[in-house]
C-alpha cells in the first residue's frame, strides 16, 4: 500500500532521487528518463480520458458517444497498467529476486491489449496513407498519449540495452503494443476512421 503524507522531503535537493530498492541515483539517470517519462505518458492517457468523457456527454451521435465511453474505460485501465510499469523501470532486477516479491509488469497484461487492438481496428477502413495527428480534439489527445508511449519505449529500450540484467523485457514488449492500441483509438475517436486527416506527400512543395 502507498502511503504518502509529505509532499516535499528534501531529500533530492542535491540533485538525486531514489529508486524503489533504495538506491539512489541523479536525476536525469537513463532510469529515470524512462519512469519519468511514463509519468508523462499516464499524464496524456488522463487528458484524453477526459476528452472521451466529454465527447461522450456532449456529443449528439450517440454511436460515438458509446465508442468514446468504450474507449476511455480501456484507458483508464492501461493509466494503472503505466503505473505498474513506472514501478517495475523504478525497481532494479536484482540476481537473487524470487518471482512475485516484486511489482513487475506481467504478459498477461501486455496480451489483453491484443485483442482490443483488433477489435477497435475491425471496424475501421483500410489506411491508404499515414495518418496526421488531428481531425478532433479527442483523436488528437490520442495521438499525443501515442507519441510520448513511443518516446517512453525508446527510453525503456535504451536502459535495456545498458542495463539487461537489472532490466525486465515485459515493460518494453507491454508499451510496444500499447502504442498501437492508441494509434487504433485515436482513428476510433475520429468516428471510426471517417475522420482521419490522411498526410498527402509533398502536398506543400512550390510546383516545379
């Protein structure tokens, strides 16, 4: 249980911060970058949780408005799925860890995102080009919450890369796929795909 009665302590005034085992370590530690940076990514999932909320009091279609409140009941379950990740980038994999003494982020999670990406994506239209972030405020919130899990993932991967052993896989492969999903609900948001403001190449370029 997290149990929080002092906001500041002071303690990371000179610049360092500790980690869940105890450790500390500076601020802008590559493990830091990566939990921080799933801080952020909860932070974007949250405002387009709002935006669905909205969309779906608001809206007059009330087909959208059912897929929007679809949609943000899966967010608000993949905000607590980020925090179990922030948890497991905070906490080093030590050698002699037993399985469950630990909050690690587990398959099973990862793989109930698989089947919510097919099923939102069945009843779009097929893409003939790349999508722009945009179309309403909602998608666009998506499309936000979608990039910053993608920088989160690179951070992730990097700090695997430096650090394997200390390092799970599972946070990586669950954020893998949650970009996708996201990149699946912002066209859901945008009525299902009919609203997608597709990229045309070179659509700005002086004619020649």
């Amino acid at each position: 249980m997290v149990k929080l009665n002092k906001i500041y302590t002071r303690t990371g005034d000179d610049g360092t911060t500790g980690l869940a085992d105890g450790s500390r370590v500076a601020k802008h530690d590559l493990r830091v970058e990566a939990y921080g940076t799933l801080d952020e990514a909860n932070a974007a999932v949250g405002v387009a949780v709002v935006a669905c909320r909205a969309g779906a009091a608001g809206g007059s279609n009330l087909g959208q408005g059912q897929r929007l409140s679809e949609i943000a009941g899966v967010l608000e379950s993949v905000q607590h799925d980020l925090f179990d990740c922030g948890a497991d980038l905070a906490t080093p994999v030590s050698a002699d860890e037993k399985p469950g003494s630990r909050l690690r982020v587990l398959a099973a999670q990862t793989d109930r995102l698989e089947p919510l990406i097919d099923e939102f994506n069945d009843r779009l239209g097929s893409l003939t080009s790349f999508v722009l972030p945009g179309g309403n405020a909602t998608s666009a919130a998506l499309h936000v919450a979608r990039t910053v899990v993608r920088r989160a993932e690179r951070l992730a991967t990097a700090l695997r890369e430096i650090e394997p052993k200390a390092t799970g896989s599972e946070p990586v492969r669950y954020l893998n796929r949650l970009s996708d999903l996201l990149f699946v609900l912002g066209r859901a948001a945008n009525g299902d795909g009919l609203g997608d403001v597709l990229w045309v190449p070179g659509s700005t370029r002086p004619k020649t």
